[in-house]
C-alpha cells in the first residue's frame, strides 16, 4: 500500500530504549510511500545510530540548529512537513513541547510547525504517571496533538508496566489517520458529555458517575475529522482542539441548549449520563440535619434524546448511547427503536473497564435494520474512532 505517496513525514527519535521501534516505523512510512526526513535528539544516539535511520530513510538525518548547509533547518523541517511524528517521546520533550521551549532541533520543529503532530511517549511507569508527565500530556491534546498511548509491557531494567512504546502498527495507523480524510468537514456535530446534577438543595445533588471522557473522546474524533463540533458538557476536562464547549449541569439545562442548537445540529452524539429523576422541588439553602430524614420527592427528567428523535429531520444523524447492566441487545434495542435513533452504542457498565470513569470502554454498536457490531474492550479513543466512522458510512 504507497497511500502516504507525495506525504513528507519528519520522523523525531528521542533517547529511550524504544528508539529501535523507530527504525520499523520509519520502514513503514517508507514503504507506504511517504518521503522521511529522519531527526534525532543527542540522546537518541545513545541508543540507535545515524547511519541505520539515514539508510533507511529518505535523507540523512538532522541533529543540529547549526547545520551549515541549511542556517534555519527548524523553520525549514516544520514548514515543509505534512505531519510530524514523534517516536519514543520522552518526559523531557513533552514538558519541552508542552511549554514552548525550544531546546534542539526537534523541539524547534515542534514549535515551527503547522502540521498534524502524532506524539508517542515511551518511559517507566513511574515517569508516565508522574503528575507533571500527565499535564504535559493533556496540554498537548488539547492544543490537538495525537497522543497515541504507551502500552502495558516489559520495559528497561526488567521492569514492566505502563509506558512501552506503541506498537509500529498502531503508530503508523495514527499517522495515517491524521492524514486521512477530513470526512466530516462541513457538518456540525453536537455532542453531550458527562452526568447531569439535579439539585435537592443548596449544596445536594442527585448524579451519576460518569466522567465524560467518551464524550470528550468522540468530540475530539469528530473535530479531528473536520467537523465544527459543540460539545454540552457537565464536567471540567480541558476542551477538545477545535470544539465549542457548552457548559450545563442539569437535565433541564442540558435540553435547552440541545433545544438551541437543534436547527443547526446535523449530527447529535448523546454520550452524557443524563439523570431520569429529578428532586420536584430544590429547597433554599442547605438541608439541615437536626430537622430529621428529608422527604426528596422526585420527578421524571424528560427524555432529551427521545424528544430529539422524535422531530428528527432527513439529513439529521442521531446517536445515542445505552448504558446497561442486563440484557445489553434487548434494552439497547428498545431504546434505539424507541428514540427513533440512527445507532445506538450499547455498553454493559457492569463489565470490569467498562463504561463510567475508566479510560476504556467495550461496545455493540445497533443499527435499524443492520447487524450488530461489537468492538471489544480499548481505549476510549478508539471507540470513538469506531464511532465516527460508522456515522461518516450512515451519511454517505
Ligand atoms: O462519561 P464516562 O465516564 O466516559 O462514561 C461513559 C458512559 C458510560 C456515560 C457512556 O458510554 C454512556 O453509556 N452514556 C449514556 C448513559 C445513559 O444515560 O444511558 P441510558 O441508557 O440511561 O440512556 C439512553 C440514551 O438516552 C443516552 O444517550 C442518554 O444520553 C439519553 N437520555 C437518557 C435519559 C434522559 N432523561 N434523556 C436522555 O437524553
């Protein structure tokens, strides 16, 4: 496959003991067709050698701001590139990146650049959970950089855990996805995130668990697709590149902004947790203990989702998300019937890594009319990826 032809990648190398898988992808790039253009750090030369990235790649490979040939390479590499990757990224280049700091050749690219730019970090586990690591991190993926995650494995050292390097197949398969298709570009994709908090009293709520992250996870997919995405959010995570972010905490808030946006809304991605009861009444101030067991009388949430459907027009996607813990299939179908849904994303959030606050997710995507579809336990990430690629096949 030469579907990269024409595409010129710079290829960063950090000094990690993952700097070998390195020579793999840039093979791969290679042999997809793309044109390479090999830089390195100082350390990564503790690890591989120049002269096996410049064989393999489409040119020598670049080191120094002070090249003599080319005075400004930072400006040049950054500019001309298509994307830019990043494989193994250490702890010192994500606090670099993510701070502006303009410490070699790569950061400098880094910093020059326009382009896409997939990172892929690579460290000890320690190191990758580190508070500061993980700021970096979604510093990084907030300005829209494609994070593609360590793995659990064997490390350095014999030890093992989270922080090996991607696998060269999944590091390309991001670089080709940020090269792909911008299948959304011209259509406005709304999406909800988070549990909803319906108010007992000044200071009580009734809310769920969720975190939002496969909320926020299809919103960044979907702008990263080309789509002008509004993302209704009740949580405080840093907003997607490229998304709008609508902030509401109720059910009744959560309608009205949904209300708002409909006319213009073509794709409508209802991840968020909304509440089905509600307190009928908020009291004034705060509840207190010494006047016994409040009555909290409760009253249905409408059904957001439901009214949405139900005035649905041609060309309007609606997808709603099924959050079970028995009979997946039968109540996810239901519901997508019900709701007069375009697809319905089931997950059973009973299964350990499934559905509210993990970073993972396993679902059954059900279609009117198709077969089901089920993505077995990943990233959330990825699911949204499955996701979106099912909503650019429906509107097609
Ligand atoms: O946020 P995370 O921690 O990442 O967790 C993700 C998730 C588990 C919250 C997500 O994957 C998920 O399943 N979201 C839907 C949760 C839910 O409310 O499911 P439900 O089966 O109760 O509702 C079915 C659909 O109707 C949902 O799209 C829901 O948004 C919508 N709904 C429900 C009630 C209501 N009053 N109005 C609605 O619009």
């Amino acid at each position: 496959m030469t579907d990269l032809a024409g595409k010129r990648i710079v290829v960063g190398v950090c000094g990690g003991i993952a700097a070998y898988k390195a020579v793999e992808v840039c093979r791969r790039l290679v042999d997809a067709g793309a044109h390479v253009v090999p830089v390195m750090t100082k350390g990564a030369e503790h690890f591989i050698g120049r002269t096996t990235l410049s064989a393999l790649c489409s040119e020598p490979v670049q080191m120094s701001l002070w090249d003599e040939e080319s005075p400004i390479p930072h400006t040049k590499l950054g500019q001309g590139a298509d994307l830019v990757l990043v494989a193994p990224a250490t702890a010192r280049l994500l606090g670099a990146y993510a701070n502006g700091l303009s410490t070699d050749l790569l950061t400098n690219v880094l910093i020059a650049t326009r382009a896409p730019v997939v990172v892929c970090p690579a460290m000890h586990t320690e190191m990758w959970e580190h508070p500061a690591v993980q700021h970096n991190i979604s510093t990084l993926r907030s300005r829209g950089v494609h994070i593609v995650d360590p793995e659990d494995g064997r490390l350095a050292g014999g030890d093992s855990g989270k922080g090996r390097l991607a696998s060269p197949e999944a590091i390309v398969a991001a670089v080709r996805a940020e090269l792909g298709p911008k299948d959304l570009a011209g259509t406005h994709v709304v999406v909800t995130a988070g549990g909803t908090r319906e108010p007992i009293d000044a200071v009580r709520v009734i809310a769920n668990r969720s975190s939002g992250k496969q909320g926020y996870a299809v919103a960044a997919e979907a702008a990263r697709r080309g789509a002008c995405v509004t993302l209704v959010s009740t949580v405080d995570l840093p907003a997607p590149h490229g998304a709008r972010v609508v902030a509401v905490e109720t059910a009744a808030q959560m309608q009205d902004a949904l209300e708002r946006l409909w006319d213009s809304t073509d794709v409508l991605v209802m991840a968020a947790a909304v509440a089905d009861f509600r307190p009928v009444a908020c009291a004034d101030g705060k509840i207190k203990k010494d006047g016994g067991v409040p009555n909290v009388v409760l009253e249905p949430t409408p059904d957001i989702l439901c009214a949405l459907g139900a005035k649905k027009r041609p060309g309007q996607t609606v997808v709603g998300f099924a959050a079970e813990t028995s009979d997946l299939v039968a109540n996810a179908q239901s519901k997508l019937a019900r709701k007069n849904l375009d697809m319905i994303v089931a997950n059973d959030v009973s299964q350990p890594g499934v559905g509210f606050q993990h970073d993972t997710n396993a679902v059954t995507f059900l279609r009117p009319g198709q077969a089901l579809e089920s993505v077995a336990l990943t990233d959330k990430r990825a699911i949204a990826r499955e996701l979106i690629d099912r909503v650019v096949s429906a509107r097609s």
